[in-house]
C-alpha cells in the first residue's frame, strides 16, 4: 500500500517482507553467511543456557516492556482481576468475623434504648455486604473509586478502615507501574527507526579518485532526527597471532558524510561514504570477493533523538558480500520543483554503472597507472536556469 502511494520505495518494502519468508523457501538461503544484523535492524543472536534467570526479575519494569503485547495484556488484566479478588476475600473476612453476613446479628436491638424508644440498629463494618459477590464489587469500587454509594465503610472497624487505605495503595502503585509499561510499549523507540531507511544495496566506487564504500539514508518523515549519527563497522571472523579465533569481531570503520564527520543533517537523503585506504578493513576487498561465500558484513548504525519525543532511537542494518555492487553509483533523486526541494523516493536504491577499476584499493594505491588506462565518465554539467528580469518601470517619452 505504501509502495503504491510512492511514500516507500518498492524495493525497500520487498526488503522488509522478504525478512518474513521462511528459511525453508528462500533460495540459496542455507547457503549465505549467517547475518549478525538484519535487513530490518534485529539482531539475529540467540541467548541459550543462562542459568542466572533471577536476574530478569530484578529489573521488573524492563522486563514488562520487552514482553510481547500478548503477555503484558494478561499480567495487565491479571494483577488487577488478583488485587480484586484479594481484597475482595478481605472485606469478606471481615463482614464475616464482624457479624455482618449473620442476619440475626443484624436484627438485633441494642438493649439501651433512648428516652423516645428507638432502637439502635446494629452498624456493620461495610453497608451492604451480604455475600462474597457484594465484598468482591466493593473491592473493586475501593480500588477503581467508582463509589456507586450502595456500599460504604463505618466507624464501626478500625481494621476495614486500614484496609481501605492499604487497598489505595496498592491499586495506585499497580495502575502507575501498568500504564508506565504500556506507555513505554506504545513509545518505544524503534517505532521511530520504522520510517528511517536504507538502501537495499551498497555500491563500491571511485570517488575523488579515490575506492569508496557508498550506502544510501534517508528519513520519511518531516519531524527531524536531532544530532543524528552514523557510524559503520565491520563484522567477519578473525584470528589473533596467538591462535585465537574471534567468530565475531567487530572492527569500526572512519566514515565520512557530506557534513563531515559522524554527525548527519537528515533532511534529505543523504549518500554516506567511506573511503578505502590502506587503515581500512576493505583494503584487500576486490570485485571477487563479493560473493555470498565471503565472511563478510558491514553494518551500519544510525542514532539520534526524536525531535517531536525526546526519545533516542537507532535504526540498524547490514549489508552481506553479495549485497555489495561493484562498480555502480547512486542516481541523484533530489530536484528543485516550484521554488522548493523534492525527493523522489521511487529512485531511493537505483544505481548506475560507472567505470571502476577491478582491483583492490591496495593495487590501486600501488600501481598509479591504472587509472590512467581508465576512460572516466565525463563531468556533469550544472545547467543555470535563465531568468528574465522585468523591468520596474518604463520610460515613455512625454508629448510635448
């Protein structure tokens, strides 16, 4: 639907339902190099054998929060129906231990009488309470202070009146720690990541000369990402002079934006590249590499602040071997319409060839006259817009 409207383009959403397909459908899928981050930001890392469960329970409201929406609905409507159904058995004790559900007791007549002769009644603990049905709607009128007036606590009872304020309590500090989680749920901030995206493909040009690593970001949404960040790194197995094999070793790559430095203006898409030099894990990196059998993966990481919330949010994904174009760049998708800037997200991860050499970054530093021998692609010209001036005024001879 998305796609349709022109608001996503249609290769990113393809991205995001193929992350959906089962493994058993998908072809080759057994075998690519296993991801650390996927497509879609999740990290594809399983937890197993943790002995210290207790730990979990110490953080409670974390826990809630990263429930899914099905369990943390039941704990919701489960600590209340318990709460009820507790204190509820505790006004009923003490209607029962007070007399109040005997209905003689409630007949009897206090045998000091006034000087008019009318009896006194006898004066229960809670109005109304005949059965555990009537103390379980009281429980839930103290707690929710719905107050129908049918039913009410008297001076008669010290202990129902602690009750009562001990009852308060409790349904406050639930109803603060339960909306709390369910607020938090609804606001979490990878809800915002949703609208930030990237390009499906990452490209592997030359730029001032120079091999550069080149992805695409951009931001649906009109409300900014305040001190916006981005940094990049690398993932694939390594081993030490010691023998040591690091199954997952993350390396941080330098990357540079067309800012400069990590912090971005995500205003409009905006092309953010590394440059592959000899500090660089890609310096060995050529066009044969790229396949899916290379243990290789770039990922990318996103952050900053909400502006319309306050909340910082990081969007993540990764980019495989064979999701690395060799050779291609980036076609422009920003024009100046009627006065004002507009992005055609159609053309978000569209890439054309551009002539680049199939070496690494490494034999291109060593050996100059490769790029002698390469026929570059003409510069594009600027087109200036001309624009007829009106004049102010006219000079009109006057008659004499």
């Amino acid at each position: 639907m998305l796609s349709r409207k022109g608001i996503i383009p249609e290769e990113y959403v393809l991205t995001r339902l193929a992350e959906d397909v089962p493994d058993h459908a998908r072809y080759r899928a057994r075998e690519r190099r296993a991801r650390f981050v996927g497509k879609n930001g999740a990290c594809n890392v399983a937890h197993k054998n943790i002995r210290e469960q207790g730990r979990f329970l110490q953080d409670v409201f974390t826990t809630l929060v990263d429930l899914k929406w099905p369990h943390t609905l039941l704990i919701f409507t489960m600590s209340f129906l318990c709460s009820w159904l507790l204190f509820g058995m505790v006004w009923w004790l003490i209607a029962f231990a007070h007399g109040d559900l005997d209905h003689s007791t409630r007949l009897q007549r206090d045998p000091g009488e006034g000087v008019a002769g009318a009896p006194a009644g006898f004066v229960p603990c809670v109005t109304s309470i005949h059965s555990f049905t009537s103390a379980f709607l009281f429980s839930i009128e103290v707690q929710v202070t719905i107050g129908f007036g049918g039913r009410m606590v008297t001076e008669e009872c010290p202990a129902a009146i602690l009750v009562l304020i001990v009852q308060n309590i409790v349904g406050l500090v639930i109803n603060a720690i339960m909306l709390g989680c369910i607020f938090m749920k609804t606001s979490q901030a990878h809800r915002r990541a949703e609208t930030l995206i990237f390009s499906k493909h990452a490209v592997i040009a030359l730029r001032e000369g120079k091999l550069c690593f080149m992805l695409r970001v951009g931001d649906l949404r009109k409300s900014m990402i305040i001190s916006a960040t981005i940094r990049m790194q690398v993932v694939k197995k390594t081993a030490s002079l010691e023998g040591e094999v690091v199954p997952l070793n993350q390396i941080d790559i330098q990357m540079e934006n067309p800012v400069g430095g990590n912090s971005i203006f995500l205003v409009s898409p905006l092309i953010i590249y590394h440059v592959i030099d000899k500090n660089s894990p890609l310096y060995d990196i050529s066009p044969l590499n790229l396949h899916h059998h290379e243990d290789l993966e770039i990922i990318v990481i996103l952050e900053g602040v909400v502006e319309t919330t306050g909340i910082t949010t990081q969007a993540r994904t990764s980019y495989l071997a064979d999701e690395i174009l060799w050779g291609q760049r980036f076609v422009p998708i920003v024009a100046e319409e009627d006065g004002r800037y507009s992005v055609d997200y159609s053309k978000f991860g569209n890439t054309v060839k551009v002539p680049t050499p199939s070496c690494t970054a490494r034999q291109l530093e060593e050996d100059k006259s490769i790029m002698d021998s390469m026929p570059l692609s003409p510069k594009g010209t600027i087109r200036k817009r001309s624009v007829k001036l009106k004049p102010k005024f006219t000079i009109s001879d006057e008659p004499s």
